[in-house]
C-alpha cells in the first residue's frame, strides 16, 4: 500500500516536472506579448507626434501659398493685358504709349519675379519641416528600438526600421513660368502621408528554445496627413496598414 502510494506521489511529480517548463513557457509568452504591445504602442505614440506636428507646420506653410493665387492670377491677367496693348501701341507707331507700357510690364515682371520666390520659399519650407520631422521620427524608432532590445533577455528579438517614403508639399503649378497658381495634387491626401513602418522579429535562445519553437515576426506603422476642411487644412492620423 505503502509503496502504491509513492509510486503515485513519484509520478505525480514527474507529471509536474513534466509540465513546468510548458507553464514557464507559456508564463514567458504572455511577458513577451505584452511588453511587446506596450513597444508599439510606445513607437506609435512617438511616431503619430512627430507626425502630426509636422503636418501642422506644413498646413499653415500650404494655407499661406494657396492664399497668394488670387494675386498670382492678377499679376498674370495685367501683364497679358499690358502685352496685347503695348503691341498695339507698337502698331499704331505710338512712341510714347510703348515706353510706358514698356515700363509697367517690367514693373508687373518684378512684382511676378517676388511672388515667385515667395511661393517657392513657402514650399521649400514644407519639404524641409517634413524632411526634418520625417528623419527625427527615425532617430527617435531607432533609439526606441534599441531599448526594447534590452528589454527582453533570453530572446533574440530584432527591431528593424524600415525607411517609409519621405514626402514633398503635394501641389503643382496650373502652368510653367513665375507665379503660377497652384493647386493640390490629385489624391492630395495620399500623396501628403508622412509614413513610417517597423518590423519586430522575435525568436527564444537557448535553452528555452529547446522547449518553445517559435520564430515569428510582424510589421506596424504609423501615418499622418493633411485633411482639406473648408479653407483650411487640419493634421490627421491616417489609417495604418499594419
């Protein structure tokens, strides 16, 4: 009876033995999964700021360039006008009527020449807050990245930043030439995304790999944008594709 009793208890035990590193496994799993989370949602965080603070600098930058078309279009209308006048002027042999006409229109093309730099210093301004915003936003995942890596001992866990496309100020101009009237690019909203994307890899050392065989991965992104509303632009979380 004795003995049928230790045998018991012996396996037993054994059973229990048996099942810890299964219980230890799936313990160290659960930890991973959400200090993982708690990475992402961390780079998120991170991300969608960077972002969304970028977006509201280039909107202002974007709300002042599309203000200036009504002048564009008024310098544009008055040196057409002066040209078809100073030709006829210049037909009916009026000496006096080209010298003037001759003048306003140098004076009209100086104007157009300052407005000109003026839109392109609006968009240079654009492009380098996202260029700016748009690298920080890298450092800042990398450096991240580099902590979740000593987060996680026992596990060969790989955080790779994976470059999203850097975007331009998403407008155009009606025609070549100084001071054209600009406008937003077709599919403004898509083509305005400032992207970024990452990927964690994850796989158990030894020994616990010996017991849990797993080696899996997934990608997660984050992506801003503008939001045309009325007159106005607005900064916005676009959809993630991870």
């Amino acid at each position: 009876m004795i003995k049928l009793i230790l045998n018991r208890r012996g396996f037993a035990l054994a059973m229990i033995l048996g099942l810890l590193p299964v219980l230890f496994g799936g313990f160290f799993t659960t930890s991973l999964a959400i200090g993982v989370i708690q990475s992402d949602l961390k780079f998120k965080f991170l991300c969608r700021g960077e972002g969304l603070r970028a977006q509201e600098k280039v909107s202002h930058h974007l709300q002042k360039l599309m203000s200036l078309n009504p002048r564009a279009a008024q310098l544009r209308f008055q040196i057409q006008s002066a040209r078809i006048a100073l030709a006829a002027a210049m037909a009916a042999q009026n000496p006096v009527a080209v010298t003037k006409l001759s003048q306003r229109i140098a004076h009209l093309a100086k104007l157009q020449s300052s407005l000109d730099i003026r839109q392109k210093q609006l968009i240079n301004e654009s492009n380098r807050e996202l260029s700016t915003r748009y690298h920080r936003t890298q450092n800042l995942l990398r450096t991240n990245g580099a902590q979740a890596l000593k987060s996680f001992p026992g596990l060969l866990f790989r955080f790779e930043n994976q470059s999203g496309k850097l975007p331009r100020l998403a407008v155009e101009p009606d025609s070549p030439g100084l001071a054209p009237l600009y406008r937003l690019q077709a599919g403004f909203e898509q083509k305005q995304t400032l992207a970024h994307r990452w990927q964690f890899k994850l796989a158990f050392r030894p020994p616990i790999s010996r017991y849990i065989r797993t080696n899996f991965g997934f990608e997660k992104s984050c992506r801003t944008t503008l939001r045309q509303k009325g007159s106005i632009w607005v900064p916005k979380i676009a959809k993630d594709k991870f």
